[in-house]
C-alpha cells in the first residue's frame, strides 16, 4: 500500500504502537518505526516528528527509558526501553483499544462478502 493510501492514525494510538513495538526489545526510533511499518504489512505508518514527539513525551511520563548504543549499521542511536509503568499503561490502553474496536465493528456490522 503507498504511503498515500496507508492508514491515517487515530490519535492515541501512537503512544500504544510505540509501547507494543517497544516490548519486543529495546530499539531506536528508526527501528520502533519500522517494526510498525512490517507488523501492518505497510498500512500503518508513523511520521519522524510524531515518532520522536511521542518518544520524549514517553520518557517524560516515565513509560520508556532511553539510553545511547550502536545501531544496526554501527551507528550512534538513542535506543528506547520500555519500563514496568509503561507495560501497564500499554496493558490498559490495549484493553480499551479492543473495547472500542469491538464496539465499532457492532456498529459496522458483519463484513460484506466480496463478488
């Protein structure tokens, strides 16, 4: 799917993806962006300025730790770690995700099948 075609995020769920992305292992906003990217099979993507504005936000809540390291391609990055607040604050917002997810698919009702 183009980026023209990907899906827009709803608000909110950036902080969610980025802490999902985040429990897999400690990883550097480029790689928290691709990990997204891949799981939605290119129907989800997350801006660099949104990443990183939700990063530092992440931080100063407490929810993820940062520290520096070498990437991938030997490079300095600052790489992010998901803390024990914000394993519980992603706990939290998935189970309300799903809530009014379910929800909106009772709205939407069953799927049409395609012809």
């Amino acid at each position: 799917m183009s980026e023209k075609n990907s899906l827009r995020l709803i608000q909110g769920t950036v902080d969610m993806l980025i802490l999902q992305a985040l429990t897999a292992a400690p990883n550097h906003g480029y790689g928290v962006s691709n990990w997204v990217r891949e799981r939605t099979q290119g129907d989800v993507t997350i801006e660099d300025a949104a990443l990183y504005k939700a990063l530092h936000r992440l931080e100063s809540q407490g929810l993820v730790e940062s520290g520096w390291g070498r990437s991938d391609n030997n490079r300095r990055a600052k790489f992010y770690e998901i803390t024990r607040e914000g394993r519980h604050r992603l706990a939290d917002d998935a189970a309300t995700w799903r809530r009014y997810a379910a929800a909106v698919f009772r709205v939407l009702g069953p799927t049409p099948e395609a012809t």
